[in-house]
C-alpha cells in the first residue's frame, strides 16, 4: 500500500506471483487485482497455483476474498455501476498462452 501524500510505502499484500494491474471501485472501498502466472513454477516444478482475483478492503489493506478466475487475468477494471472486469489470458498445455478462441 502507497501513501500518497507522504509518497511512502505504508504495507504489501500478499500477491502471490504478483500482480499486473489493480482497480478500485467508484466508492473507494474494495481494490481488485488478478495475478498472471502465466510463467511462474512452485519450487517442485509442478504449475502455480489456479489464477485468483484478489478483493481488498482499502480501509483495513486486508484481502477480504479470492474469486477463482477461468485464466490468468490481465487487466482488471471496475465499471461505473461497479461491475469488475477481468481480461483472460487462455493458457494451453504447459501453461503458455494459447491462440485462437
């Protein structure tokens, strides 16, 4: 989390493989982010974990749920009536983007 009127970084969230982009719905109070791990491994090798859209609560910097995505997402925007909008990135075998659809 960034303050930024002091400019300084106040907390992190746990994100894990990180996250391309964030949104935050027109009243302030929740901030989405989905991670990609498009070309990520665990230590063993094996594929990362299912792709989640994150829910923050901006008052307590808490992730207050995980919403299972189909893909990888990237980007992510919340419309005007406070619908959130994840792009998917299809993966095929071997976790690579796949073509076509």
């Amino acid at each position: 989390m960034l303050d930024l009127t002091e400019r300084t970084l106040t907390g992190r969230i746990p994100a894990p493989y990180g996250t391309e982009e964030i949104a935050v719905s027109p009243d302030g109070r929740r901030a989405y982010a989905a991670g990609m791990a498009l070309h990520h491994r665990t230590a063993d090798g094996s594929a990362p974990p299912p792709p989640t859209l994150l829910v923050v609560d901006t008052a307590t910097h808490e992730v207050v749920a995980r919403e299972p995505l189909a893909a990888p997402g990237c980007p992510v925007h919340v419309a005007a009536d406070g619908r959130v909008l994840v792009g998917l990135a299809p993966t095929g075998a071997g976790v690579r983007p796949s073509t076509g659809g």
